[in-house]
C-alpha cells in the first residue's frame, strides 16, 4: 500500500469516527450532563489511541 493511500484511508476513517462521535454525542445529551459526555469521549478515544500505539509498535515516536 503506498504511504497516499494509506494517509487517505486514515482521513476517510478519522471522518467517519468524528462524525459517529457527533452523532452520539447528540443522542446521549438527553441523558448525560456535558462533563459525563466529554469523560466518556476522552476515554474513548484514550483507548484508540494507545490501541493504535501498541498495535503499531511506534511507542517511542510519541515525546512530550
């Protein structure tokens, strides 16, 4: 897979994500307060992100 493709595929899947996330942020504001949304979300998308990181083995790259 060439290194385009592969950064298009990432932007067609972060789009679709981000839109699932608005979505479902809208749905569940009837019954969760803000801070409970926004914890939730985060959480989530913590749990991507290092599922991502370990799947990749690219640790390291990530410095603060």
């Amino acid at each position: 897979m060439t290194d385009s493709l592969r950064a298009a595929l990432w932007m067609v899947g972060s789009i679709v994500f981000f839109s699932a996330m608005a979505v479902a942020g809208r749905e569940v504001r009837a019954v969760h307060d803000t801070f409970e949304i926004m914890f939730y979300r985060s959480l989530v998308g913590m749990v991507i992100v290092i599922a991502v990181i370990a799947a990749t083995g690219r640790r390291a790259e990530i410095r603060t």
